[in-house]
C-alpha cells in the first residue's frame, strides 16, 4: 500500500514538473548531492 502510494505521489510530481518545464526529481537530487566532493559519480567511486 505504501510503495503504492509513493509511486503515484512521484508520477504526479513527475507530471507536475513535466508541465511546469522543471524536473523536480532531478532538482531535489542535485540539492541533496554533496556539493564538495563534486557530485554523487564523484562519491560513489
């Protein structure tokens, strides 16, 4: 029931930012990234 309510929750956010032009996905992503290590490729090698 939960995994699928959090799959719908990210198909309408998903949906949301396809129509608003911005993946919000992508953006909450790069702003959780440790910026100082150069990004996630950077700290899982």
């Amino acid at each position: 029931m939960t995994l699928a309510l959090l799959g719908a929750a990210i198909i309408v956010i998903k949906m949301i930012g396809a129509m608003s032009g911005y993946d919000l996905i992508e953006m909450a992503v790069n702003a959780t990234r440790p910026a100082d290590s150069g990004g996630w490729l950077a700290a899982t090698r």
